[in-house]
C-alpha cells in the first residue's frame, strides 16, 4: 500500500473501463442479457464487488466476479489518483447491448458498505492515496479516528426502569417490522468481545429462565447486550433510542471487526455498566 500509484491519462482511464466492459459482457451468456452491473467499493486493503446480470427476462442475477475484473478494477482506481485530492472508494459500471459502457464513480460520498471497513482501512486508504485536508470528507476523516478515547464507548440502555410490580416498562418510540430486521441485522453482525456459555433470565417473560444470550458486542462507538437483540426479536422491544439514531447513521451496516482500542473501551464501558 506504499508504491506511489501510477496515474493513468484520460484515454488509459477510458480505455481501461472499455476493456472491464468487455470482461462484465463476457460473463453473460450472448443474447440472453439485457445488463451487467458491477459495483465496487474499497477503502486500503478492504475490497467489495457485485455483480449483477438481467437478464430478458428482467430478473437479476447475482453471480461471482472474477480475480482479473477485481485487479483491473483495482488498477483503474490506483490511475485515477490525484495527488492531495485522492482517489474513488466507490464506482459503478454498466453494460448493455446499446449503449455500451458505463462509468459513475464516487470520489466524496461514502459507499454503502455490505460490512463498514474498521478504522485502519480508512487510515490505508489516506496513507496510499493521500488527500490535502480540505479533502477530506468529514465521513472519512471520523472513519479514519475511530471511537474518540476521550468519549469512551457508550452502553444502552435494556428497558425504561421498572413498574411498581418489579415488571420492565418500555417508553420509547416503536420501529416498524422492516427497520426492525434491520436493526437486528446490525445488532448480530457487530463483533463479539465478551460471550458466556450459559443464557439468562428473560426479564418480560419470568418464565423463560434461560433464554437471554450473555454476550456482548461493539460497533467501536456502543457496546450491547446480547438482551438487546433478543427483546427486539422475541418481544418487539426497540433498542435505546440514541442506539437506533446511531445505527440508522450507519445506515445498518456494522463493521466487521473493531480497534483493539476501542475493544479495550467497550470492555472498559462493560465493566463500569455492571458494576455500578
């Protein structure tokens, strides 16, 4: 990730695309498509691909891209490098049998990651394709920081205290079905720091005593129980309001793995959490 990228003149770039276009061509059967799409995404070492063939039946078709399209890819981005202005993290190219190739490339916004990159991906990505501050998207700069120190790592909050009869109340606003999926997506996919064997008593339902998984997971910036997914899926319970904003500006897509520092900061927020 060290090697100065080579820059590629406009009609290398144009060719280079050409030549992806005839690779996305090829991996459809001729005559039977009616486009191929193929998304890429990356940030440093952390690479995404999809592809997608419709067919004339207009029904898409995911299928898996191959090593040489993702190098090719790869060093079309590497060429379109600026110096102090960077390169794309995310492009979209199309092919159809009329209007040829396609090229939409992303140089600010973020992507929409399948799994977000961990903070050392972002901080790769400045380091081989440095960018001037100004720059700098905000997004990217507080990718690239990763959980403040200083904030620590924040915990939820599991219901809104209790009734007069020792029961959990819930005083939040409820999430729709869909969102819901999401957020359970979200809340299962983040890393687990700490995990026990055993299950535990189910707050809303006295009768299951062995029922709320006993772990927990971060994001980097929160850290939850495993109770907080389980009321969700099994009782309809929202999760903490300020979790769910927090989620919804990752737009429900939870990294695949954290800093050892901002693990350290979880276990740290974990540990105050159940002693207090």
């Amino acid at each position: 990730m060290t090697t100065p990228p080579v820059p590629l003149s406009p009609e290398q770039q144009q060719q280079l695309v050409n030549r992806i276009g005839h690779g996305l061509a090829s991996l459809a059967p001729p005559g039977t498509w009616r486009q191929v799409r193929a998304e890429y995404r990356a940030a440093g070492r952390h690479i995404e691909a999809d592809v997608v063939v419709t067919g004339q039946d207009g029904v898409p078709r995911a299928i898996q891209p191959p090593p040489e399209l993702l190098q090719l890819l790869g060093t079309l981005r590497a060429g379109m490098y600026r110096p102090g202005a960077g390169t794309w993290l995310g492009a979209v190219l199309t092919v159809d049998p009329v209007r040829g190739v396609g090229a939409d490339f992303e140089l600010d916004r973020e992507p929409q990651w399948r799994r977000t990159p961990p903070p050392i991906g972002f901080q790769d990505e400045l380091r081989a394709f440095p960018r001037d501050g100004r720059n700098v998207p905000e997004w990217l700069r507080r990718r690239a920081a990763g959980p403040a120190e200083e904030e620590g790592v924040r915990t939820p909050r599991i219901h809104d205290g209790l009734d007069a009869g020792g029961r959990p109340l819930v005083r939040r606003p409820p999430v729709a079905p869909a969102e819901a999926e999401q957020l359970l997506a979200y809340l299962d996919a983040a890393p687990v720091i700490l995990a026990s064997r055993s299950n535990g008593p189910d707050a809303f339902a006295p009768e299951r005593t062995d029922a709320v998984p006993l772990n927990f997971r971060t994001d980097g910036v929160w850290a939850w129980p495993g109770a907080v997914a389980y009321y969700l899926r099994e009782h309809g319970v929202p999760p903490d309001p300020e979790l769910v904003a927090h989620i919804r500006a990752r737009r429900y897509t939870a990294p695949g793995e954290v800093t050892e520092a901002a693990t350290d900061l979880a276990l740290a927020a974990i540990t105050a959490q159940t002693t207090t």
